[in-house]
C-alpha cells in the first residue's frame, strides 16, 4: 500500500512538471535544451540520472556484482572519475563553448557545422534512430519486470503505465520538464541509494561483516580466475562511452553558461560516487545473501537478483521507495534517449535536410509529436523481443560512442580534422564493433565496444593528415 501511495504521488508530480515545462516552451530550442539556461545543479543531476538508470541497478549490477564480487567497484570508480568528473573537464567548457558558436542543438548538427558535410549529419541521424531506439526499450523492459514482480501486475500492463508517465511529462514539457524531474528523481535516487546499502548491510550483521562474507561465498559460488580483460573492458565501455553519447553531450549543449561548469563538474561527482557505488555495492553483496543466482527454465535469471533480493530483506517503505529510486534513473534516461532519437528525425532530417524553412511552430509540434511515436515504438520494441531488435540493444552503446566519440574530440580539439577523417573514424568504430561482436559474442561484447571505441582514434588523425585540411572559415567560425 505503501508503494502504490508513493508511486501514484510521484507519478502525479511527473505530469504537473509537465505542465509547468509546457509554459515554458515556446521554440525548438527551449525544448531540446531549455534554452541553454541550465544552471550547475540542475546540469550535473540530469546527467547523473541519464548515466544510470534501471540497466545499472538492475541488470548490470546483479550481472557484474555476483560474476565479479569486490572486484566489480573498479566499475564504480571509473563511472565516478573518468565518466563523471573528467568528462565535466574534458568536454564541458568546449563543447557549450563551440556549439554556440556554431548555434547547433545535436550530434548530427555538430558534426555537419564543424565540418561543413551534410552526408556526416544523415549518417549521424540514422546511426543515432537505429541504435538508441532499441536501447529505450530495453530500459522499459527492465522497468516492466521490476513492477511485474513487486506490484503483482501484468508485464504489459507496467509497460503501459511507465511509457504513458513518461510520454505525458516528456511530450508536454520538454527539456525544462525533464531536467526538473530529473532534480527531483536524482534526490530520490540519493536517499534510496544510501538507505538500501545501510539496511542491507544491518541484515548482514555489519557492513564489514556482510563485505567478508560476500567475498568469502564469492570464493565459492564463482570457480575460476577473473576475466581481466572483461573487467578492464567493461570500465573503458561504461566510463569513456559517455563521451560520444549524443543524450549525455547533449548536457553540456544546455549550460547557462561556462562559469557554471566547474561546480556542475563537483556535484556530478558526488552525485556519481553515491548512485554508482551503492548499485554495484549491492550487486556483489549479494553473494552474502543467495546461494545461487535465481533460475528460469532451468537458466541464470540475473535480471531477478537484485529484484528477488531487495524483496526479501528490505521492509515494504524502504522497498517502495527502491522502487521509485530505480523508475527514477529510468525514466531519466529515457527522456533523453527520446529526445535525442526524435531529434535525429526532426531536427536532423526533416528541418535539417528536407523542409529547412519550417516555421518554429511546426519544428516544435513535429518535434512532441515524435517523441511521442517514439515512445510507442519503445513499448512494442519491448513487448515483442525480435531477434534483431534484442542484437540492436545489445549493439547500442559501442555502436554509438564507437561511431561519435573520436570524432566528437577531434572536432573539439584539434583544428586539422577533415571531414574525410571524421567518416572514416565513424565508419571504422561502427563496423569494428558489430564484427567484433559476432565473432567474440554476445558476452564479450563490452571488449568489442571498447576496441570500437579505441580504433577511430588511430583512424581519424592518419586519414586527416593525409586528405584536404578544412576550410579557413569552418576554422575560424568554429574556434574563433
């Protein structure tokens, strides 16, 4: 009763904040990036909730949690340092910095701007359509087991509810709607956070007590010397794969102003250190708890561990606010995907490419009304799980920031990038990480990633260096 009580007022001020986003939304650009008026606090908990969401806390941190014990906090601290603090550093200050001077809102636009090639900007386009489209569904689908375990109800019945809460809030309000509820889910997230490690520690007789003993039952229940190179993978792929993901860049497009970036910069650290530790902590005490990973038709359920064991041990007000803590980071993360997968469309193709004379008017009710097919397209994508659609979601992550992160740096960085290096490193981070995929598997697939990831930053530089070097204007337009 608890739960439902709680869900149904934070539901209630989802869609209130939605109404409040829509008073505020007048153009395009107040509704994919609030009119770049996004102060530090605001700017650093959006991007902490879009980086962690209902694939963390529960698919990866039970997966990675039982299969890597203690080990699995290398994890933790490189989401911390490298995917939360350095790219504040990195990549904070140039990006809002150039993509002003340019005046582009996405990926796709930046990438056609800074090196003046439409062809880059459509490739961009699909490439961000067909990969994150898949990846919403896959967050609505661990979000539907979620509630269809802890509420008793049908799977489909929970898809419904969370895409329906997520459309309405999403398609009224925009981006002022999603970085305020983004604020409000990331304090829930926070005080969930704490509070499950702090219990869950009690019931096992003392954070040190329950620590020895998960690592002790680690022994036991996993044989087998640890995949180093898996483990080092999966720290480069979950921390550095931030940096040429379009919906998490897209944070830095929307800061008030540069003055804002360092203290945004601290708060996504602390916020990161939290969230990221807590999820993972979890995950590896649950070796203190369960004898076995939970079994469905006879196989490893992973994606049951973390639900089955907040279930168990924590008391009914605790678990409900768990449950609000991970519809949270999901539903955070999913607004953005939506965002920027409608904006590939309507931004990128259709203003970009076909009809570049749309009035503001038109760009803005094209723009709600695709994030809103592109949230039922999210429900049927995870309704029906076709073969290709469940390689797509697995793809997604090394796809995208294996086709866009080389690029992304270079283009912020260094002046001598051509276009012809920028395709050519796009090109290679793409197909390098379907091959390697096929043929490691889809277990190993965080090592294809993070080579997809890697190689475009040989590939860029050396076809640059030997193709036309960019136009003077782009140049001076770009660095000033």
């Amino acid at each position: 009763m608890t739960a439902i009580i709680l869900l149904s007022v934070f539901l209630a001020a989802m869609v209130a904040i939605g109404i409040w986003g829509m008073r505020k939304t007048s153009t395009l650009g107040d509704y994919f990036l609030g009119g770049r008026t996004i102060g530090p606090w605001v700017s650093a908990v959006a991007y902490g909730t879009s980086y962690f969401s209902a694939v963390l806390f529960i698919g990866y941190a039970g997966k990675l949690g039982w299969g890597f014990g203690l080990n699995v906090l290398w994890i933790a601290a490189g989401n911390t340092l490298f995917g939360s603090l350095l790219a504040w550093v990195v990549l904070g200050r140039r990006t809002r910095r150039m993509t002003q001077k340019l005046d582009v809102m996405t990926m796709p636009e930046f990438l056609n701007e800074r090196f003046g090639a439409k062809h880059l900007k459509t490739a961009a386009a699909v490439i961000i359509f067909v990969f994150l489209l898949p990846y919403s569904a896959s967050v609505f689908k661990g979000l539907g087991h979620l509630f269809e375990i802890n509420f008793n109800i049908s799977y489909d019945l929970a898809l419904i509810i969370m895409i329906a809460i997520t459309g309405l809030y999403l398609i009224l309000g925009g981006y002022f709607a999603v970085t305020l509820t983004d604020f409000i889910q990331g304090i829930i997230m926070v005080v969930g956070s704490v509070a499950m490690i702090a219990v869950l520690a009690g019931k096992g007789g003392g954070f040190s007590t329950t620590l020895a003993k998960a690592a002790e039952r680690y022994a036991l229940h996993v044989t087998g010397p640890t995949n180093v190179l898996l483990l080092v993978s999966l720290v480069f792929m979950t921390s550095f794969g931030t940096w040429g993901l379009p919906q998490m860049v897209q944070k830095f497009y929307a800061v008030k102003s540069e003055k804002v970036i360092q203290t945004a910069a601290v708060v996504t650290t602390v916020f990161a250190a939290i969230v990221v530790f807590a999820a993972y902590l979890n995950g590896a005490m649950s070796h203190a708890f369960f004898e076995s990973v939970p079994l469905v038709d006879g196989k490893p359920a992973f994606d049951r561990l973390i639900p089955e064991l907040l279930k168990s041990q924590l008391p009914d007000a605790l678990m409900a606010v768990i449950l609000l803590l991970v519809l949270s980071a999901s539903m955070s993360t999913l607004s953005s995907l939506v965002l920027v997968s409608a904006s590939s469309v309507a931004i990128d193709l259709y203003k970009g490419q076909i009809n570049p004379q749309v009035s503001k008017k038109s760009s803005l009710a094209m723009m709600r009304f695709l994030s809103g097919l592109f949230i039922i397209l999210s429900f049927f994508i995870a309704r029906y799980e076709l073969g290709v659609i469940v390689t797509l979601m697995a793809l997604s992550w090394g796809a995208v920031a294996g086709a866009f992160m080389a690029p992304f740096l270079y283009g912020l960085y260094w002046k001598r990038t051509t276009r012809a290096g920028v395709a050519a490193g796009m090109a290679t981070g793409l197909a390098l990480d379907i091959a390697l995929f096929f043929i490691l598997g889809p277990s190993n697939s965080p090592i294809a990633s993070t080579a997809a990831m890697i190689a475009p930053f040989l590939v860029v530089p050396a076809v640059s260096v030997l193709t036309r070097p960019p136009a003077e204007k782009i140049i001076r337009r770009s660095f000033g």
